[in-house]
C-alpha cells in the first residue's frame, strides 16, 4: 500500500489543454461509473472536532464550513486479469477562489502521483499490473466558501481559467440550430452579458422539470434536455451553456459532490453547476437545478451557498496522463484502464454506506478566513 499525504497550498493550472473528439458513454460504460461510485463511502476522520450542523447556528449562504471525508474507491472489484496493465485516475477536490484544502491523505495499491489536466483538474494517478489487491482512498478536509464567483482580477492570460477556453461547443453541447435559435428567442430583448444570461437561466429553470425517469438523462445532452424538458443537474446546466456558448458567451461545467442538512448525512450521488463569463466582473456561478427544485431562482444565480464540494471543471475530458480511450464525458468517478481499454466490468459486490460528517467553523476561524478571502480580491 502506497500513501501520499500533504497539506495543499495554492490551486497551480496547466497553460496547455489538449483536444480530441469524445465518446458518448455507452450502457455498459455507464454501469461501471455507477457502479465504483457506489462503492464510495464518507465516514469521520478522526482528530478532526466534532461536527456542528448547520441548524445550531451556522448559515450556508454567509459562513465557512469544514468538510472532513474519507473516500474509498473499490478497485479490487474491477475485473483485471493477471499481469494485465491496470491505470486509474481519481478526481480530487481543487483549490478555488472559494475551497481550500486544508490536509489531504492518499492510499492507493500502487505508487500516487499528483497532477493536473488541461483545465487545472487535479487528479491521483496510478498504475500496476492485475489484479488489483486494494482500494484506494482519499482523506482530505476541505474549507469551503459560500460563492459569487472568481473576480476577473484572478484570471490570468493562457490559464486554465481562461474564458476562451469555454466558448466553443462540445460532443454534447453543439451551438448550432436549435441552441442558437432558443437562445436568440430568449434573450431578444435583453441587454448586455447579464441579462441574456439570466434569461437563458430563467428559460431552463422554468421549462425543465427535475425529473430522472425513464432513460436518457444524466449525460448532459443538450438538445435531448431541450427536447425533452428534464433531467437532472447534468442536462440542466448542459442546456444552459449551450444557448450561453451559442451567443459567444463563454460558460463551464463544474461537478463535485452535494453536502447533505444536518451534522450527518449520506451522498447520494454527484451535482453540478455552472458559471459564466461577465467581462465586467469574471466568473459567475449558477445553479438552475437547484433553483427549480427549491423554487429559488433569483437566490442561486450569481451567488451559491457552501453545501458543496467542488472536484473538476469541464467537458470532453482528456486526463493526465492522457488516456488511450476516448475523452471522458465529465471526470467524478474513478477511471480505469485496463490493457488501454475503459474497463466495463465489475464484479458483485455490496454498495457501501456513504456518510459525510462535517462542522462549521468557529467564528474566530471564520474570520481569519474571510480576511484571507478578502486579501485575495
């Protein structure tokens, strides 16, 4: 067993990003995802004090919260034949404008190594030969912020954060015909990067129903969720960028995971947002879904609450190191190759409880926190 344990400092991105064309996830494929995802648990680490739930006085829009999670990846039940060449990469939590990791601990069958992707992702990569004799696991405790954004000021010139990286269409997310045409509709009588954006927030808030019935939903296919007028987080905020990115207004996919109510709770699975590009002030976090299924719209666009746990940014992913099969849809779930094929196999095996226990900070953190945040604008 391998350990790689460090207390993180300031969020480094790749000037480079590469560009091949993806692959559209199959059932197969889609099997596997949920199935590693399954196997994922948050549980208490120890050391930490105990949690404070956010009803004891703590508020999700104003206060910082501390995150501590353990998460476990169950690699041995993937199927790997003997001496077969096993690679994986496992998304981590990032370091933004509004999430700092405080301590992070990795423990993985095989030698981790750190690094990041074209679009600043961080991710533990590792390789050896079948089969797989452990899991690995993430410990980490993550500060996090409620957001409005990250202010033009921190965005560099060739940086990962960089709008024109986010202006052109994906495998998923094309921005001719009917993403065009509805984002001309909506946004005719609109003014300005503002405007046109919170009509095309308004019209996917309004027209699309939270709704994960049948098939088809969750890839983020947008002209499927415009067709079909619902979905999950995934198909809402792919139909959101494609009419943004359609009208030449750079917009990105972010995905992590949802912190429950409470001192406890379990994960039920990931969520995602977006944000925009406004030139006057940088970049703008939305959250339709959570709007539509709050009937909050006006309070998720521009400004989030702290019940999150950012991971990776973007779309038509290629990792680092880069993987011989196609781009990745969106990267939450550990991915694995095995002899440079995705792997689509699992074996049988008991999905495990998935917990998160977390606290708000004191207020003395608190503070000495925001005077950092602050410092930073």
């Amino acid at each position: 067993m391998w350990s790689s344990a460090r207390r993180l400092g300031s969020r480094g991105r790749a000037a480079g990003s590469r560009d091949r064309g993806p692959r559209v996830l199959g059932p197969a494929a889609r099997a596997l995802a949920s199935a590693v995802l399954a196997v994922f648990f948050l549980v208490p680490v120890p050391g930490v004090r105990p949690p404070v739930a956010f009803g004891a006085g703590a508020d999700a829009w104003k206060d910082t919260a501390r995150y501590t999670l353990v998460l476990e990846a169950d690699l041995p039940t993937v199927v790997v034949g003997s001496g077969e060449r096993v690679r994986v990469w496992m998304p981590l939590p990032v370091r933004t404008f509004d999430q700092e990791i405080i301590s992070e601990r990795i423990d993985a069958p095989w030698p981790v190594r750190i690094l990041e992707d074209g679009h600043g992702n961080r991710i533990a990569y590792f390789e050896g030969r079948g089969p797989i004799p452990a899991p690995a696991t993430l410990r980490v405790v993550v500060d996090r912020r409620p957001s409005t954004g990250l202010p033009r000021a921190q965005v560099q010139a060739g940086a990962p954060d960089h709008p024109d990286r986010y202006r052109a269409g994906a495998r998923l997310i094309p921005l001719e015909g009917v993403m065009r045409s509805i984002a001309e509709r909506e946004g005719a009588q609109a003014e300005g990067t503002p405007a046109k954006v919170r009509a095309y927030y308004d019209y996917v808030v309004e027209n699309l129903s939270y709704d994960k019935s049948g098939t088809g939903w969750g890839q983020g296919n947008a002209v499927w969720a415009c067709a079909n007028k619902r979905g999950n987080c995934t198909d809402f905020h792919s139909l959101f960028i494609g009419m943004a990115r359609s009208q030449d207004i750079p917009a990105r996919f972010v995905i992590g995971y949802p912190v429950p109510e409470g001192a406890a709770g379990t994960i039920g699975g990931y969520h995602c947002w977006a944000e925009f590009w406004d030139p006057a002030v940088g970049w703008v976090p939305v959250d339709s879904s959570e709007a539509k299924k709050r009937d909050r719209a006006d309070d998720y666009f521009g400004r989030l609450p702290n019940d999150r746990i950012e991971f990776t940014t973007g779309r038509d992913l290629v990792l680092e190191p880069p993987q011989e099969a196609e781009p990745l849809n969106y990267f939450i779930h550990p991915y694995v190759e095995v002899d440079g094929r995705a792997q689509l196999r699992t074996k049988a095996g008991d999905a495990r409880l998935r917990a998160l226990v977390w606290r708000a900070l004191q207020a003395h953190e608190r503070t000495s926190l925001q005077a950092d945040h602050d410092a930073r604008i």
